[in-house]
C-alpha cells in the first residue's frame, strides 16, 4: 500500500496580497513546506493541486456572492495561479491542474500538468509557460489575464483523452492512503477529502496544516468527518 500527501491550492492568489486570499495562507505555504521537509519519509509520493483558470465561466463574477461565484483569481498562467514562493516544491512529484473551463474545488478535477509545465513560485511576475518550455512576455500575461486565455490555453496545458487525472495517477502509483492539507479548509481541502473518499481512498486532513475562508470552520470539519475522513 503506498501513501500520498495531497497539497491543496497553495497558490498566490490564495495567500496575502492574492486577488482571493484566505487569511494565513502565507504562514501555511511555509508550514507544509517544513512538514514535507520532516515527514517526507512518511510519504511515498507528493502531490499538489492547482487552480487553473482559462474561462471558468460564472466561476468568476464582477459582482459575486462568494459562494457560487468569485472574483478573478489563478488565471492560467499567471502569477496569481503560480505555487506560493515559500512552498517548496522539493518533492512534489506531480501537479494537477483545475478548473480551466469550470468551477473546480476538488482536486479529483484536476489533469496532470506536463513535465516542462512544473510551476515554481520563483517564476518572474508576467512570465508564462509556453509550448516547448519558454517564457511569454508580461504583455502577454496581461492578455491572457485580461481575456483569455487563448494563450494559456494554446501554451502548457490542454485536456484531451490522453489526459491524466489525480485518481489514476494515484491508482497507478498503487495509492490507498492520502492525507490533504492546503487552502481552504472549507472548499478545496473539503471537496479533494470527500471525493478521495468516494473514490475508495482512506482519507485524513491536517487540520492544522489548512486555513479557511469562514471564521468558523466547525461546519465543514463536521461535514467531512460525515463523510467518513479522518481530520487530525
């Protein structure tokens, strides 16, 4: 039986200074990073999700409820979707991408991004992947984010049926155990816990090791140990 760490959403615009951050999410990038650093050995594999926006839809609102519609936030490409700088990505072996043209909360939509993809929180503000590896202009960020997201759609990343997803990149791998921490406790950590459990997975949540959006996370914490995941 092999174990996964799941790292959910750790992305700029989740953490202070985003265009949707979750309070503490700074603090918590750096927190994984020295669990990864201790508890590596624990795991056989580590993971992180993404949000991946291309054109998500009502996904994004001018005016949202917070609810079922956001303000713009990880637009394929550009900083804002790119991994926090202070989660070090040592181990992660794989990155799964989400929500191009949808709403996605749980890592469980997220399609594995290729090779000469794997995003770096060090990447220069305006520098995007593009086909074969290279950098796009910051003019060319701006126009991805300002509209489209034909460019991030033609550069790194495109679902087709060769496409891999996290439940058979974990099957592949022989996962039966994962363990989710990441942002936020409430949305995208609850959503990957409960679809990792209706997959077939024995799941459990760092409760320490995610931050939500609602001051009060009693709620979500009760609805995932419902759905039968283990929250420590």
């Amino acid at each position: 039986m092999s174990r996964a760490l799941i790292i959910v959403d750790v992305q700029n615009d989740f953490c202070e200074g985003g265009s949707l951050p979750v309070e503490g999410g700074a603090d918590l990038a750096g927190a994984i990073s020295e669990y990864v650093d201790a508890h590596h050995g624990q795991f056989d594999h580590v993971v992180a999700t993404q949000d991946w926006h291309i054109d998500p839809g009502a996904h994004f609102s001018d005016d949202p409820d917070f609810v079922d519609s956001w303000p713009k936030h990880c637009v394929a490409g550009t900083r804002g979707a790119e991994l926090h700088p202070d989660l070090d990505t040592e181990y992660i072996q794989a990155f799964f991408r989400k929500g191009q043209y949808t709403a996605a909360y749980s890592g469980f939509e997220g399609l594995l991004a290729p090779d000469d993809a794997v995003p770096s929180g060090d990447r220069k503000p305006g520098a995007m992947p593009v086909a074969g590896g290279a950098t796009g202009s910051a003019a060319g960020a701006a126009d991805a984010e300002a509209a489209g997201s034909d460019f991030a759609a033609g550069s790194d990343f495109a679902a087709g049926e060769d496409a891999i997803g996290l439940d058979d990149w974990l099957q592949s791998h022989d996962v039966e155990e994962v363990v989710v921490v990441g942002i936020a406790t409430d949305h995208c950590v609850k959503a990957t816990a409960l679809d990792g459990v209706q997959a077939g997975y024995s799941v459990t949540v760092l409760r320490d090791l995610t931050v939500g959006v609602a001051e009060d996370l009693d709620d979500a914490v009760a609805e995932m140990e419902l759905g039968g995941v283990d929250i420590v």
